[in-house]
C-alpha cells in the first residue's frame, strides 16, 4: 500500500507546494489550477498534447528506471536522447529517397543503437575503470551536444533555414498522426512507448538477464557469489538505458519535426529522472508518473497567456518540488515511522542505488 | 592578441573558479554537490536584483551570496537532515532554480527572460577576478593550517574518527554546505554583476557542471582545481574568440570540439586515462552516530 500512496502524497505535497508558490506570486491558486487541468485535458488537441508530451518520457523515464535497477545513477539520458535523434535525422537527410516501411524501421533502428552505444560508454567506464557513472554521464551530456551542434550546423545543416537544424527528412520517413487529437503530433511512437513499458516489464520480472541486472543492484557482493559478472551487467544496463532514451528521436523527428532542431528537448532527459523516481522504477509506474508530468508540461504552457504573473517555467518548479517530496525518505520517517523502518529505507536509498554505495568511484 | 586572449581568460574562469571552490567544501565534507549549477543560478538572480535595487554591486554580491545559501539550506535540509538521495535532491534543486529564477524575474520585472541592463558603473570592473584568487590561497591555508580545515577533510575521509574526537559531523556538513552555496552565490554574481550586464534565463549554460568537473581534475584540492579552472576558462576564451572565424575553406571553425574538451578531459581524468583523480572517501555517503 506504502508503494502507492507514497508517491500520490508527493505528488499531491509538490503541486500543492506549487500552488502556493503561484499564491505568493499574486495568482488565486484555484485559478491557476483550473488553467492546468483545462490547459493539459480541455480538448482533443490537448490530450493529444499532453500524450505527445508524455511519450518521450517514458521513454526517459525507462532508462533511468532500468539503470536504477541495476544500482546506477543515469544522468546522461538528455545527451542519449540528443544522439538518437540526431541519428536518425541524419540517416533521413543523408537517404531521403527510401520508403514508407522501411524508411521509419531503419532510422527508428539507428537511433536505437546510437543512445545504446552512448549509454555503454559510461557503462563500460564503470564496470572496468572504476570511474563513477553520475559524473561521465553529466560530462557525456555536454560532449553529446557539442557533437550535435557540430553535426547539425556543419555536416547537414539545413540550407533553407537561420535556425541550427539540419536537413528534413525524406517523406517516407514520416510518421503519420492519429487522427483523434485534433492534429496534435500523437504518432506511433507512443504506441511504442507503451510497448518498450511492457518489454521492460518482462524483461525485469520475467528473464534471467532481468533477475540478474537486479541483482546487482540490490547487492554486488551476493551477484558475484551467485556467479554474476557485474561489470558485463552494467554495461549492458547502461546500453539498455542508453538504446530506450534514444528512442525519443522517433516520435520527435519522425513523428514531429521531420528534423533535428539543436535545443528540441525541453530537458526529457532530466524529467525522465523525476518519473523513474515517482513511478518507482516499475514500467506501469514510469508510463503513470509520464502522464503526470507531460499533462504538467502541457497545462503549465497555457500559464503565460492565461495568468499575470505565472510563466510556463514554474513547471520545474511543480517537478523539483514532486521530486524533493519523494525523495525525502526521512519525512517519511518523521511522520510517525520510527526508526526502525528508517534504516531499511535510507539503505534503500532512492530506488535501490542510494544509500552507502553512492560514491564516485 | 596574446594579452586579449589572458585578460579574457582570466576573466571567464572567475565564476568558475568560486563555484569549484564551493563545490570542494561540500564534496571535501562528503555531501556531493550537483547543484552547484542551481546555487549559481540563484546567485546570478539574486546579485542582479540585488545591484539594480542598491546601486553598488557589493551589496548586490550580498544578495546573490544570500540566495546560494538560501538554495543551500534547502538542499542541506534534504540530504542532510532528511537524508535524501544526494544525487536525485541535487537533481531537483537544479530544476527548482531553472524553474524559479525566470518567474521571479517576471513578478519582479514583468519579464520572463532577462532583467533589465545593470549601468556600466554600477557594475564590478575587476574586483571579483582579484577576490577569487584571494579565495583560493585562503582555502589552501585554511584546509592545510586549521582546525576546521582539518575537520572538514575527516567529516568527507572518516567521519566515524571525526565523531570519536567528539566533533558532530553532521555540522561540519553543514556548514559546508552552505558556504558551498555561498561561493557559488558569488559566482553566480560574477556571471551577472561582472562578466554581463544583466541576469538571463539560465544563464550559467552549464557552468556548475563545469566546475564540478574542474574539481575532479584538480583532485579536489584548492589550488589544482583553480589552475583546471583557468583551463577550461581558456578553453572558453579560445572558443569565443574563434566563433566565425574562417582560417581555410569557407565554413567558419567548429568551436564545438573545444567546447567539449573540457568534459572529454575530465572523464578520461576520472577514468584514470590521463592521471588519476581520487574522491573523498565518505562522499555522498549518509553518516548516522552509531
């Protein structure tokens, strides 16, 4: 029950945090959260916005949840999310002739294997330097967008455009929209979010390389006595987390833009960290918390047309609060726990990485 | 040229520099400190409001010092006193100051992007280029010849052997924390009151993260950190100098591969491809008396 009610507390303390923030700027908070809910559920366009907005976090949020799962911090979900895109951007620009079906498999398949090999290498660091993964991933991210930037302005550059974008992509790349939403860009890479969820889901709960990944992260020691190599399984964590936050670039490029536009993410990568935490780094969970927060997303754009004082940046706000409430295990002790459960959570840390293993090196 | 390319060096390295000075308090103390991007931030913000409401860019420091400690606190009261996760905490105060910096500045100014230009005169001509490098020779001091320096390297290395000396380490955390917060106050100031004329929308673009990573090259320690700090400041200098710049051909200079130098450097550092750099032993671990 904890599992459940935990989360939809923090959820409830953070945007009623928010909300205060709002009040104090002068807003009538009710009204502001009329504007909310009005602004990510008041049409079809809107819920079509929202579910556009969620897709690329569940995607983001998997990959933080997967690494999580094997007792690894992925920072680095904005820079993999950054090379998939770009991939298959380029494969798009550099073939545009290719067709319908295949056309969208292949750059779907290499914007696959881009975030998967971005991911591996502060995997690979990890399993066999040593050197720790939150700090290559943040230092991955910058590198990830200097490389886009010089890709996007140099080698693809769209010559009929002032904005750092690259070329689009051929027509039969494209994804068509669903044509519910009132043209809001809802394509199929939401259908393939849901199905990465699901192959998540099985791939932790029900194989053996999913028990293994969880193994170390839950206890390195009892992995290597069970005959677990760790450093193969981070890696190959990391790969995973790396390869589901590239697939972001389908539904943004494919589905979307038709190109890559330098600066396209309004910081998935680091959302996807605040989902993977609310939705308790379970697939059901992430696609819940995903929703949550890409009808936050949405709503929270309607605020500078709709209010005073209230800009659509106090959407990180709602987020830094929701995430600080779920993440403070310790108020959870304080409301009348005790100690003795204490201990037990704060070993846990959040979501299996934290605690005493927390170390850069 | 030459001189051009020092002076302006020296210059972007001067948040750098305060901001990697704070975030080695808290590291050394062993409280990771990812939001050191978020107390610049703040900082930017708060010195320039501060300097457009008092007319003197110190006072005006004051203000952005006060808001990193501010943020500061907040932090410390999440991963200190209630223990949450260091890495995910720091996470959220970074979104919180992104998220809040430009919607104060709206209330304020009733813009969201930008505050207004601050004067020439009231702004610092070079005094915070002069006060960073005071800073690092005191911090080498105050880590090498005091107490409190030596009690700050235990609560990080062995926070148990500081306890037996009966000192409380979750204090000296504290405190470590928000003079961490401080020093990135006044970089963030330097961004707003010093190198620019106004605070923008996130404006630092990274610089926390930077000089994180000038503290790892410079193995936490005060004095090689502020030297990585005046690498990666000249990494800037060259990159901005170089913008446009056509040499051969017709395409201008990709300024990108000197931009990700500096994090490409820090993670082969880390990597222990090019040198070696260790971390405090206890970092980012939650002390808890016995």
């Amino acid at each position: 029950m904890k599992r459940i009610i935990q989360p939809v507390l923090a959820v409830a303390v953070g945007l009623i945090a928010g909300l205060a923030v709002t009040w104090g700027a002068g807003e009538n908070p009710w009204h502001v959260f009329r504007i909310l809910v009005k602004g990510a559920f008041g049409s079809g366009y809107d819920v079509g916005m929202t579910l556009f907005y969620a897709t690329p976090l569940i995607f983001t949020g998997l990959s933080v949840a997967v690494a999580f799962q094997a007792g690894l911090f992925n920072i680095g979900a904005e820079g993999q999310l950054t090379l998939g895109a770009l991939a298959a951007a380029a494969v798009g620009a550099v073939w545009p002739g290719l067709g319908s079906p295949l056309a969208p498999v292949l750059a779907g398949a290499v914007a696959l294997a881009a975030g998967t090999a971005w991911g591996a290498i502060p995997g690979w660091l990890r399993a066999r330097r040593g050197s720790h993964e939150v700090i290559n991933t943040i230092m991955l991210n910058f590198v990830a967008a200097g490389l886009a930037s010089y890709v996007a302005l140099y080698m693809i550059k769209n010559p009929d455009s002032q904005n750092p974008e690259t070329r689009p992509i051929g027509a039969g790349y494209g994804l068509a929209h669903f044509g519910l939403f009132g043209g809001a860009p809802v394509s199929a890479a939401l259908p393939l979010a849901l199905l990465a969820a699901l192959l998540v889901w099985i791939l932790m709960g029900r194989t053996a390389l999913g028990f293994e990944i969880r193994a170390v992260g839950q206890s390195e020691a009892a992995a290597r006595a069970a005959g677990i190599d760790p450093g193969r399984i981070r890696i190959i964590a990391m790969a995973l987390a790396g390869g589901l936050a590239g697939l972001v670039g389908i539904g943004e490029v494919l589905g979307n833009s038709g190109r890559f536009i330098l600066g396209f993410s309004p910081e998935y990568g680091f959302m996807g960290i605040a989902v993977a935490l609310l939705g308790r780094n379970q697939p059901a969970g992430v696609v819940a918390a995903a929703l949550l927060f890409g009808a936050l997303h949405k709503g929270t754009a309607e605020l500078d047309l709709e209010t005073e004082h209230v800009t659509r940046e106090v959407s990180l706000v709602f987020q830094a609060l929701i995430i600080l409430c779920v993440s403070a295990d310790g108020v959870w002790c304080w409301m009348g726990r005790g100690e003795r459960w204490s201990v037990g959570a704060s070993e846990r840390g959040a979501g299996g990485a934290g605690g005493r293993e927390m170390r850069w090196k | 040229m030459t001189r051009q390319l020092l002076e302006s060096t020296l210059r972007v390295s001067t948040p750098l520099i305060f901001a990697a000075l704070g975030g080695m308090f808290s590291e050394r103390a062993g409280v990771i400190n990812i939001a050191l991007e978020g107390m610049m931030l703040v900082g930017a913000f708060g010195a320039a409001v501060g300097t457009l409401t008092t007319h003197s860019p110190w006072l005006g420091s004051a203000w952005g010092i006060g808001a990193g400690i501010l943020l500061a606190a907040v932090y410390g009261i999440c991963v200190i006193r209630l223990r949450a996760n260091q890495i995910v905490a720091g996470t959220a105060i970074n979104m919180l100051a992104l998220g809040l910096t430009p919607f104060l500045c709206k209330i304020k100014y009733d813009v969201t992007g930008q505050t207004p230009a601050i004067p020439l005169d009231e702004r610092f001509q070079s005094a915070p280029l002069y006060l960073s490098w005071v800073m690092v020779v005191f911090c080498w001091l105050w880590l090498k010849h005091t107490r409190q320096g030596l009690w700050l390297s235990f609560a990080g290395e062995h926070p148990e052997a500081l306890d037996a000396a009966g000192i409380r380490v979750n204090r000296v955390r504290w405190a470590a924390v928000l003079v961490s917060g401080a020093l990135a106050g006044m970089g963030g100031a330097s961004l707003s009151v010093y190198l620019s004329s106004s605070f923008a929308r996130n404006m630092t673009a990274g610089r926390g993260f930077m000089a994180l990573a000038a503290l790892i090259f410079g193995k936490w320690k005060p004095v090689p950190t502020a030297i990585a700090c005046l690498l990666f400041g000249f990494a800037e200098a060259v990159q901005m100098r170089l913008q446009g710049v056509v040499i051969w051909g017709k395409d201008p200079i990709p300024v990108q591969f000197i931009q990700i130098l500096p994090y490409l450097v820090t993670i082969l550092v880390l990597a222990g491809f090019v040198g070696r750099s260790r971390a405090p032993k206890a970092l980012g671990t939650v002390f808890r008396r016995g």
